[in-house]
C-alpha cells in the first residue's frame, strides 16, 4: 500500500517545515505559524477517527475540511516567514486536498 510511505515522508517534510519556522525566525514571529501547525497536526489525528472509527462519512468530511483549511491557514504562514517551509509543507497541503475530495465524494454517494 503506498500510504504508509507517503504519510512517512509527508510527516517528515512538515516537521522540517516546523523546525525551519522555529529555527529561523524569532519567538513572536514563530507563534503564530507554529500554533497554526500544532492545530492542523490534532486536526489531522482526529480525521481516522471521524471517518472509519465511527463510520461516519459526514462526520469525516465535516472534519477534514476544517482540517484543511488550516493546513492552508498553515502553509501560507509558513511560506510568509520562510519559503523553504512553505514550500515543504505544499504536497501535505495537496495531499490532504485530495483526501478531502475523496471523503466528499465516499460522503456524496452514502447520503
């Protein structure tokens, strides 16, 4: 199956996005992106949950597009105060914009 890999590498890439925002900017400037990440991160725990452990596809979908709203919020913020975090967090944002496309369409064809 090729999530456990992507997800790996996803992961990685967005803490090293996190690690640049924290290393390369000052405290107060690194707050807010870094809260805004921190939220996206228990966003993303949370969707499994939603989606397959309780079995409910509005739920999911509800749930991810809050999710990806602040891998957005996330990204934009990031890519403002250091591009190379910026553009590392771009293929979590794709991706999660497709996970997002796919739950909206599992939810679609179960209403």
């Amino acid at each position: 199956m090729v999530f456990a890999p992507v997800w790996t590498v996803l992961y990685s890439m967005i803490a090293l996005a996190a690690w640049f925002i924290y290393k390369k900017t000052d405290w107060p400037s690194a707050q807010k992106p870094l809260t805004l990440w921190g939220i996206q991160l228990i966003l993303n725990a949370f969707w499994p949950g939603c989606f397959f452990a309780l079995r409910n596809p509005l739920l999911g979908s509800l749930e991810i597009i809050v999710l990806l709203a602040f891998v957005v919020a996330t990204t934009v913020s990031f890519w403002r105060r250091d591009r190379s975090a910026g553009l590392l967090m771009l293929p979590y944002a794709l991706w999660t914009s497709y996970a997002t496309a796919l739950t909206l369409t599992i939810w679609r064809l179960n209403r």
